[in-house]
C-alpha cells in the first residue's frame, strides 16, 4: 500500500513538472535571449565607454524573459525583454536599457538631478517635506537636465521616460494653493507643453510617522475624482483614507475635474 501511494506521489510530480516546463519559454527562446547578451555585450560596454569614459563598468548583463498572460482566457505567451545591465561610476551603481537594435541604451544616472531641479520651481516650503519620491526616469545618457529633459521628442525616444510623477508629504498647511497656482511656473509649463506627463501628490500630514506608510499607498491612492475622500484597504476593511493617515489636506495636480482643488479633512 505505501509503495502504491509513493508511486502515485512520483506521478503526480512528474505531472505537475512537465505542467509547469510546458507552460515556460522554449528552450529555442531560452538560448536566443543568451546569445543575444553574448552577442550584444561588447557592443553594450562600448556604448557606456563612449558615454562615461573608460572608468565607467558594465556589469551584470542579463536578458529576461517576459511571461505575459491574457486576462481573457488566462493564456501565458512569452518574449524576449530588453537587455539591461549595470553601469558602475565612481563607485555608485546605476541601471541601463539596451536596445540591440539601435545600438543605443538609456539608463537613471542623471534621474535624481532631473527630479531635484524639478523639486526646486515647486512653491512649497522645502524645509517643511518629510519625505519625497519619485519614479526613476530612463534617459539617453546625454540628457543630464531639466531643460534637456523636456527637450526630448518623445516619437525619437522610444525607450526613455516621459511620464513624470513626483510624490511629497509634508508638515505645510497647503489651504493656501490652488491647482491653477502651477499653471504658471515656467518649468511646469515647458513641462505639460513639450511632454505632457506630470503628476504631483503633496500630502500634508498631522502625524509625521504616518509618511512611510502613505508613501507606499501613493500609487494607488488617488485625490482628484470628486470631493469625497478616497478610501484604502486595511485588511479586511475600508477605511477614509484621511482618518487611516491622519492627514489634513491635499494637492494632486492636475486635477481633471476642479481646477482649483485642495481637499480637506473634514
């Protein structure tokens, strides 16, 4: 009886992996994505080298591959994903896309400079954030400013990033801004002009220790639909998001439905 029952156990394993190695990449796929690192590399490294000097290292070189899954009949299919590595400059370690194809990569080196020049035409007391976040941008290595930045034609620049999102909390009573007040800086306007992709979240809260939590919601949090507050999942319940935060208001721009629009804590 245990022999009987250890062989089905065995069958059912082979079952479930033969299950799982049918539904994965082929290995014709498998052995294309590592012949093109192989391949592309050294095309790769002489890329960076031209963009960073001979001191910059390209490092970990990899090509995934993508499982993408159709939300109709759950169907998995597969692709091979972008080449990317790591581009190691004086000692500080940035992420690079490589398109094989154009010879040509774009990485997050000059990210934080763009953001924080981008920080600094905000209105805000600066001295007042708690904590402040944004997605990296992924731009030809010759982009190292604001200015470049929003000089960048997107239908040229396939692979950069062109969606700007900047999220802030904040100690500052924000009852005195308005959506509009933004339309007028300079920055902002060159911005929405020559991209057109730009998001601010500022949230100033009573409680400072609520910042790391917010800021990992901020995603999915969202302001600007009405004059009702949003609520967030905590568990099994629905909660007002500015109770759960203990936030006093709120800035989202641009807001689609009221130009001028700061939102209260009741």
């Amino acid at each position: 009886m245990k022999k009987a029952i250890k062989v089905i156990i065995l069958l059912i394993n082979i079952l479930v992996f033969s299950l799982f190695t049918a539904c994965g990449p082929s290995d014709e796929m498998r052995n294309e994505a590592k012949d093109r690192v192989k391949h592309y590399t050294p095309d790769f490294e002489a890329k960076v080298e031209e963009a960073y000097g001979k001191n910059a290292k390209l490092s970990d070189v990899k090509c995934d591959i993508i499982a993408n899954t159709n939300g109709i009949d759950f169907k998995t299919t597969y692709s091979i994903g972008t080449m990317y590595g790591t581009i190691n400059i004086d000692g500080k370690k940035y992420r690079a896309n490589y398109d094989h194809l154009s010879n040509t990569f774009v990485d997050n080196v000059h990210s934080d400079t763009i953001y924080k020049e981008l920080l600094e035409c905000l209105p805000f007391d600066s001295s007042k954030y708690i904590d402040t976040k944004f997605r990296e941008l992924y731009l030809p290595p010759e982009i190292d400013s604001f200015e470049k930045y929003i000089s960048l034609n997107p239908d040229e620049n396939k692979n950069a990033t062109f969606r700007q999102v900047i999220y802030i909390t904040t100690t500052e009573n924000l009852s005195s801004y308005k959506n509009t007040d933004f339309d007028n800086i300079s920055e902002i306007k060159k911005l929405n002009e020559s991209i057109g992709f730009f998001t601010l979240k500022i949230v100033c809260l009573n409680d400072k220790s609520k910042s790391s939590s917010i800021m990992s919601q901020m995603d999915s949090i969202h302001f600007e639909y009405s004059d009702t507050h949003p609520k967030v999942q905590v568990g099994n319940t629905s909660k007002d998001v500015f109770d759960e935060y203990d936030i006093k208001n709120v800035i989202e721009y641009p807001n689609q439905w009221q130009e001028n629009h700061v939102m209260y804590m009741d």
